[in-house]
C-alpha cells in the first residue's frame, strides 16, 4: 500500500522560527512534526511513501533520508513552485496504486490509517476524508455530511457568521486513483479549495472518517506549545530528577543537571545536555538539547529549542528561543518568537515581539 506525505509547508505564521527551518521538521516533543504522520502510515502497513516538498527541502531529506529508521521505503516529489495539495499530489498519482491514503506533514496527526483505508473500502467513496472536531473552525475546512456519514457540504476557512458544523477537515484522505483526473496538469490547485467542492457539483461522493487519535495545528506558536503539551500527556512518565521537586508527565531523554530548588510541573519535554540553574521553576514547557537557564528563571508554556541559552532571573511566557539564541539577565519575554543566534540585551521586556535572525535586538 502507497502514500504521499505532503511536507512542503512554508509556516508563514511561525516565523522567524521557520526562518531555517520547514514547518514539518518544527519538533513536536523531541520529533520533528512529519514523524507522527509517517509513524502513524508505517503502523498501517504503509510502507511505500511519497513526500512531496519544495521550502528548504535539503533539510527535510537529510532529516529523513531513505525510511529506513523507520521501517519503510521513502521517495521525494520536488516542486519548483507552490503546486497546491492536490496539484503535489497529481505529480506522482501516476506511480501510486488505487487507492492511495494521503497526509498532511505539517499537522500533528497521530490516526489509525489502517482503519481510514478499510472505511474507504467499505463506504465505496470516492475520496474518504479524516474529519476531527474543534471549537474554533475560523482556519479549517468545515464538513457537513449526511446520515450516512457522506459529505454534503464543505466549506474552506469560513467566517463566524457562516460557521454550519465543527467537523473540519484533519488532513488525511484515501483517494482512488481516477479522481485526480480532475486536477489540471502544470497549475496550483488545492484539495480543499477546488477539488472537494468540484466533487460535490460533480455529484461524486466523499465520504468521511471521524478519527480518534491526536490531531492538532502547529501553524501558531501557542498551536505549537499545546501540541507538545498533549504529545506528553500522551507517552511521558512521572520521572524524578535529584534536587527537584515535579509535579506531572515528562518525557526526559537524559537527566539534566540540576541545581537546588528546581520546581518542575505540568506536561515537560528534555532533552539531552539541559542545565538548569539554582532555583529556577519550569512549567508545561519543553527545553530542547543543550538548553541553558541561569539561576532564577521561570520558563512557562514555552519552547527553547536546541543551543538556547539564558541570563539570571528571566521571565519567559507563551514564547518561543529558536536554536543558539541567547537571552541577557533580567530578560521578561511574552508570547514572543526569538530567531536563530540572536542575542536579546539585558534588562529587556518584550510581549508579542518576533525578533528575525538576521540581526540582534536591543533595547535602549
């Protein structure tokens, strides 16, 4: 059985982060984002997978190779412009087998693509569509369907006022192969944009899976920060590290070294080569390999990626240091996304800031 990722993802609305890095390599507890998706199509007994790419594509193929670490056999479809979901896909749909399952890259996704594919035998649809429910639908493909579980109607991204279900699209289809003889050769075209509504005027049917698994956005940096949170509610341990106090799950690749009075709590991520410092409390946050706190920090509902480093008596809230940045003393960050190898001065306050990493940022 054959699939295709989609992993060209730019991740506009989490920059400066994906500054040097695509939207499916953005770690989601110790994983790159894309993992889950490929996780979740190899436990399926998908072992034959397309990824299609374009944004710092370089990145993603040494990231992960050939799929041999994990038990399957990966090719790539490179695009030299955007081509849309549907037109990346229409570009290898000559080589994959009826039907084929496709995914999203660059949404945490964790489903049972076995049971999707066998619902999409069973139903006789055409195309079968993943659906999860949220709350907010204002960034989604809403989904209508009948009694017997068939799309009636979609809409893609609607307004407030024109919300008509909470069922959204999750990102994951199983398409027989004919149906992409509607998406025109050499133009972008999108899945949910055109090639759903066309189905409906064309009378074909869609049918629809609700899945049961983790399904999450990571397209904003507080998507990020609860998709890491539940991925550690899901497979983290209570843990006991000596001179700190913990209060919840963690996943911990290695102890760090720790000074005294180190409270740790909610759903936490370590990786390996953590420092913490004397006295500092971490909550529902997840620090990366080699991270560095100085003393008497507090680092809530945040991400320090690999190489981040901290002064004494920082603040850090809903906010993310992207690799080797570097924080003064006295640092208060709010809901802010710091770039690559930049340096914030000491005694700075930022709230909502987004510092690129092509220079350093001070505050005079």
């Amino acid at each position: 059985m054959k699939a295709v990722v989609l992993a060209g993802g730019e991740g506009t609305r989490l920059r400066p982060l994906t500054e040097n890095l695509p939207k499916p390599l953005i770690p989601v507890a110790g994983r790159p984002c894309v993992e889950y998706a490929l996780r979740s199509l190899v436990n399926g007994g998908f072992r034959e997978i397309v990824i299609t790419t374009g944004y710092l594509s370089d990145r993603l193929v040494r990231r992960i190779g050939d799929g041999r670490s994990i038990g399957a056999s990966v090719l790539y479809s490179f695009e030299s412009v955007p081509a849309g979901t549907a037109g990346a896909v229409k570009m290898v749909s000559a080589s994959m087998t009826s039907p084929f399952i496709v995914m999203s890259g660059d949404q945490l996704i964790e489903i049972d693509t076995r049971q999707l594919y066998e619902e999409h035998a069973r139903s006789g649809a055409d195309v079968t569509m993943a659906l999860t429910e949220v709350e907010d639908t204002s960034g989604f493909g809403v989904v209508a369907t009948d009694d017997d579980g068939f799309v009636t109607r979609f809409q893609e991204k609607p307004k407030n006022e024109e919300v008509f279900s909470h069922l959204i699209n999750a990102g994951a289809y199983v398409v027989n192969s004919d149906v992409m003889e509607l998406v025109p050769e050499g133009k972008p075209y999108d899945f949910s944009r055109q090639l759903f509504p066309d189905m409906l005027r064309r009378k074909m049917k869609i049918g629809t899976y609700r899945m049961k698994g983790i399904w999450l956005d990571i397209g904003r940096p507080s998507d990020l920060q609860r998709a890491n949170v539940a991925i550690v509610e899901k497979e983290g341990k209570e843990v006991t590290i000596p001179g700190c106090m913990i209060y919840g799950k963690m996943i911990m690749l290695e102890k760090p070294a720790c000074g005294n009075d180190v409270e740790i709590s909610g759903n936490c991520y370590i990786g390996k080569g953590v420092s913490i410092e004397d006295r500092n409390t971490i909550i529902s946050s997840c620090l990366y390999d080699s991270v560095s706190l100085g003393s008497e920090t507090r680092v809530s509902d945040s991400l320090l990626l690999e190489g981040a480093r901290t002064g004494k008596n920082c603040d850090i809230r809903e906010s993310i240091l992207s690799p080797n940045c570097r924080l003064g003393d006295n640092v208060k960050l709010e809901k802010s996304v710091i770039g690559e190898n930049v340096f914030i001065k000491g005694n700075s306050s930022l709230i909502g800031a987004n510092i690129s990493p092509h220079g350093h940022y001070t505050q005079g």
